[in-house]
C-alpha cells in the first residue's frame, strides 16, 4: 500500500583499509576494503506524485554544495537513476517528489552519491508500498554503484570483488573520527585512471583478502593499533592529482591526530582519533589553518533506512 510521505537516511562511509587491484576488461578494479559507515548521513524526502513524474530538489544551505545552480537534478542524478530503476523493476507507475538533503562532501570519497542512492531505493520502496526485500534492494544498488550496497547494509563489512561482496562485521566497537573536507572535488575515475598511469609496468595482483590484524583492531576499538594499519592504494593517486592533500595530511598529525589518511579517492581527509574529546581537542588545534569547516563522525553507524513512513 502506497505511502503519502517517507524519511528516508542512509550513512557515508570511510574506507579503513582499500587494496586495489589491476583494471579488469570492463575497467573497473578489483578490491579488498573494509568499509566503516559513519554518523553523516544523506536525506530523501519522498513525497507520492499519482501522475507518474519523477521531480528531484535540494535542500539549500548546505556547506557540502559548493554550486548549487549546477547540482544536476535530472536524470544523471544517482536518486533519479535509483528511483527510476527501482519502478522498472516493480512495473511500479506513481511518481515522487524526491527532496535531497546532503551532508556527505560531494566527490569526495566518502560514497556520498552512494548514499543518496541507498536512501532513494529505501524511500521509494517504501512510499510506493513494492515491497522489496533487503536483498533485492542490495542486488539493484549494486546496479547503481559499487558502494550503494555498503550504504544500504551499514555498520562495518569487507568488501571484495568491485566492492559489491559484502561481508558484514557483526560489531558495536565504535571508532571516532575527524573529517577534513576539500573546497575541490576528485573524479573516482580519474583517480582509478591516475593509479593505473602510476603502476603503468608494474606487476599488481588481485587483492584476496583483508590484513586480519586490521579486523581485529577495529572489531576492539584498537585505535592505537589500527592507526598503525591503515592502508588506501589510492593515496598516491590522490595525491598526485591534489598535491596540496599532502600538506593538510600532514598539519592534521602534526595537530595530534593518530592517523590521517585519504578517504577513499579523496579528496576528504579521515582523521582517527581517540575518542570524542580528543576529536574536539584537534578540531580547536587545526584551527583556521585548514581552510575549511572541520566534522566528527563516529562510526559505524546503521545503514539505509526509513527515518518517517505516513
């Protein structure tokens, strides 16, 4: 039974440990990573349209949208591709108004377009009443995107293949993090094509499986020792591509953050910390010196899920 309006979350996520691996013929890469879902979360908004349209909108004033005149609302939108994929699916034919609130830095390496995805699947499937189960919803995110299906589960997994074979950790041990968002955006396949130009000659395997030492870590909010493991193969990517990544790297541990490394294809830097307290303690150190508005997420945190349904 159709809905008149859902709420609708879904997290961003860090990338603890990311090996990648050779191009394949389709040009994706294969990867072992360890995903954490983190406290900043994307928000749908569905409301039910009987004509059949499909209208996306943009909460204004979000520090995320640098340009929201050029934010695309059409259908190169990930919620769009979402919505109209889940309808093909159902035979469904009722509409949505679909109001977007981000919260996630766009192109940043934090899945952000992935969420809004994993929230739009959820949102619609619950407005139009298709009834959906997690599975199906997990095997048509995993249309949309490599990381729509983490977005969807949440919490904490290991991820192989292109990042859609999800295994999930079954853990509550909560690690804390400080976010240092860029004013610039990297290409996720830029920075793949960049990586590839870097090992151009190399001999590069497939990556099979997670460091267990970094598993266990995290499973026991290690933080010190998981400092000591992280891992992104795409940081010399990144790097090369924003060289200025490398200087803010370095004032975030020079302000007394365990670890900071690129997240994902960056350009966003996570910074692990302690705990709370000390989030707050290299927040105030890092001051002004950044450039932009620092954040703490904690992690992990639930997956895509209805928020409001009346």
């Amino acid at each position: 039974m159709a809905k008149q309006r859902v709420i609708a979350t879904a997290p961003g996520k860090i990338n603890c440990y990311f090996r990648v691996g050779p191009p394949r013929e389709d040009g994706y890469h294969e990867v072992a990573s360890l995903y954490v879902a983190v406290s900043l979360l994307e928000q749908i908004e569905a409301t039910l349209r009987a004509d059949g349209e499909l209208q996306l909108s943009l909460e204004p004033g979000s520090p995320v949208v640098a340009d929201p005149e050029n934010f695309p609302l059409g259908q190169n939108n990930l919620v769009w591709k979402a919505a109209e994929l889940l309808r093909e699916h159902t035979g469904c034919t009722l509409g949505a108004n679909l109001h977007i609130t981000k919260r996630v830095p766009i192109a940043g390496g934090m899945g952000g377009g992935s969420a809004d995805a994993a929230a739009a699947l959820v949102a619609c499937n619950e407005l139009w009443g298709t009834g959906l189960d997690r599975e199906e919803l997990g095997r048509l995110g995993a249309r949309l995107g490599a990381d729509v299906p983490f977005a969807l589960m949440g919490g904490a997994a290991i991820g192989l293949g292109i990042g859609d074979k999800l295994a999930p950790l079954l853990t509550r041990a909560k690690t804390q993090w400080v976010l240092i968002p860029a004013s610039f955006g990297l290409s996720t396949p830029r920075v793949y094509s960049m990586l590839d130009r870097l090992r151009a000659g190399q001999c590069v395997e497939v990556p099979q499986e997670i460091d267990p030492q970094v598993i266990k870590a995290l499973m026991e909010s290690d933080t010190e020792a998981l400092s000591q493991l992280l891992v992104n193969d795409l940081t010399q990517a990144s790097l090369a591509l924003a060289p200025e990544l490398g200087t803010v790297r370095d004032l975030a541990e020079g302000a007394g953050a365990l670890r900071a490394m690129v997240s994902g294809s960056g350009p966003t830097l996570a910074l692990l910390v302690r705990d709370a307290e000390h989030a707050e303690q290299v927040m105030t150190q890092l001051g002004d010196e950044v450039g932009v508005a620092t954040m703490m997420v904690s992690a992990p945190a639930p997956g895509a899920h209805v928020e409001l349904s009346e």
